[in-house]
C-alpha cells in the first residue's frame, strides 16, 4: 500500500525512450518484412516468429505513429500510400544495417583483411617479430600491419592493439596470454672477456665483474633474475655501461667491455658460432616465456586469428628455446682458449 500522502512520480523518460525505441525497432522488422513478403505469414516465417507476433508488432507501431501503413483484407496485405512512403524512408536504413552486419560477419568469417596493429617489446620486436612480417604479408596480402615497438605494459585500448608480444611472466588476467617457447636467460661475455677475467660462478661474484645493465621503459634498471634453491633472486648489479636498448648491449659484449644476462633470442646464434660463452647456467630462471596476446578468444576477427596462429608456428620453428643444445659453464670450468 502506497503511504499517505505519497504520489508517484513521473515515469522515468529514459525507461521510456528505452522501450518506446524497442517497440519501434521490432516493428520496423516487422512491417519491413511484411511489405517485402506481401503477407504476415510469410513474415513470420522470414522472421523465425508467428504470424500473431509480427501483427502484434506492426499494429504497435501504427498506434505509435497514429498511422495506418497496410491495407489489410481476407485476401490482400497492400501497403497504404503513407506506408509505401514509410518504407522508402527505412529501406535505405534498414539496408544500411544489413550492410554493417555482413562486414562484422565478414571480418569475422570472410576472407582476413583489416589493418593489424602489433605491439612488441624493442629487443624481441626487432630480432623475431619484425624479421617474419615481410612474409605474413605475402601469404596475406589484404591486411596491413603497423609494428609499434614498446617495453612498456601494453594498453590494448589506449593503443588501440590488436596483438602484443610480451616477455617474462603474464599476471594480467583480462588478456589471453599464449605461450610461445619457454624464455630462457643466461649470463654472457665474449670469449676473450672470458680468457682476461674469467666468469662469475655464484651471485657473490658478479659485484667482481664490469657489469653491462639494460634500462627499461620508465628508466628502470632492469634486474638480473636467478633461481636459487628453488628460490627467485634478483640482483641489480653495479654497472660499467647501461643501455635502453638490448642490442647496444649485445653489442657492448661482444666486444668484450663486461658481462650481461640476456635472453635466448639474443644470444642463440652468437653461442653456436662461438662468440659468446655461458656462465651460470645452473642458476638460469625456469619460470618465464614469451608470449603473444590479445584480449579475447571470442568474437576473434580472421585477421587476429590467422597472425596469432602464423606467429605461433614460425617462432617455435626459430629454435629460439636453445641455450641448452650449446651449453658449457665456463664459471666452473674455466675459459682458458678461444674456439
């Protein structure tokens, strides 16, 4: 029972226009449908509703409009001339509806095109990602790509991204996160580095070395991670030389100014011709990968799907995951020669 004295207040507009815009979209299929079959049987079926449904709808909305659109008889549904005019002025939106809806079925069913915007850390962007673009492209010509390299945390709605590739461990619940290879990390430094002063073999021994460091987005010293006793360790060591980008500091190791870690993608090669040695390796962090990611697995437009799933194959086909098929610990046993 209402209190003494109350009176209700009016009705909310925009519940209102809510339902006032329900009740004319529903019937706007529906009379657009009826004009276009000739009956409201067949509308009904068009429509997958019942005949008393699509005349409920089309006679909400004549009352809406106080306006009789079809001339109804036993025999005949005809459009009136103020329903013939009607339809004239929906067709082309309703066209244009239609229209929208076969592109987003388009993109997600048609053939992949569409612009793909990608976003990559700088080290890992222009060592693997960047290299197999060229052919992505020629396998799918109709879609273009926009590489943004950035060590930042990737803002998938700010930067507008479609794909990001990221390294270490992926916290971030909102994204799907795939696996790509494990992301190995070892110490490193040039042989003849090696041969002058030999190779760090605890934690305690790196303060001992000329260190090369990597500053990250934010101007953040980016730590040296290890896995001792089943335990994370970090270190940020005193550093000779510091850079913002991972090749400068490869660079500085190969030529024998200090030691760095790094990771699998970078040094792989260099270990297989010989011009890089591993120290440390029983400590190597066995918890971090590199991973591609985008926000949702629903709804996925071909153009994401088909990246996502080239890149999957051609960087597990890289042999990126491979420090172990060269490794030696000169920590322990000495770097005494050159190879």
């Amino acid at each position: 029972m209402p209190q003494r004295g109350f009176r209700p207040g009016p009705p909310d507009r925009a519940d209102g226009l809510s339902a006032s815009f329900a009740a004319s979209y529903a019937g706007i299929i529906a009379f657009m449908a009826v004009a276009t079959e000739g009956s409201f049987s067949k509308a009904g079926e068009r429509l997958g509703i019942g005949r008393s449904a699509v005349s409920r709808n089309v006679l909400k909305l004549e009352t809406q409009l106080s306006t009789r659109l079809f001339l109804r008889t036993t025999r005949t549904t005809q459009l009136t001339r103020e329903g013939e005019r009607f339809f004239e002025n929906c067709h082309q939106g309703v066209a244009h509806i239609v229209e929208a809806m076969n592109d987003m079925l388009e993109l997600r069913l048609g053939p992949p095109s569409g612009l793909l915007r990608i976003s990559a850390t700088a080290g890992f962007g222009r060592k693997v990602v960047a290299p197999l673009l060229s052919k992505f492209s020629a396998a799918y010509p109709d879609i273009s790509l926009d590489l943004v390299l950035d060590d930042r945390p990737t803002d998938f709605a700010a930067g507008n991204i479609d794909v990001a590739f990221r390294n270490g461990r992926i916290e971030d619940s909102s994204i799907v996160a795939k696996q790509l290879i494990p992301m190995q990390m070892a110490v490193c430094a040039s042989p003849a580095y090696a041969a002058r002063h030999g190779l760090p073999s605890t934690l305690e021994d790196i303060a001992r070395h000329e260190c090369i460091n990597t500053r990250i987005a934010g101007a953040r010293i980016l730590e040296w991670e290890f896995k001792v006793e089943g335990h994370v360790r970090k270190v940020v060591p005193a550093a000779r030389l510091t850079f913002n980008d991972p090749e400068l500091v490869l660079a500085a190791v190969l030529d024998g100014l200090g030691i760095a870690q790094m990771a699998g993608y970078q040094a792989c090669d260099r270990i297989a011709r010989g011009e890089l040695v591993i120290a440390m390796g029983r400590y190597a962090p066995d918890d971090r990968g590199h991973y591609i990611c985008y926000l949702s697995r629903q709804h996925l437009p071909s153009r994401i799907r088909v990246f996502v799933d080239f890149m999957t194959e051609e960087i597990r086909a890289l042999n990126l995951h491979c420090l172990a098929d060269f490794y030696t610990d000169y920590s322990t046993t000495g770097y005494r020669s050159f190879r």
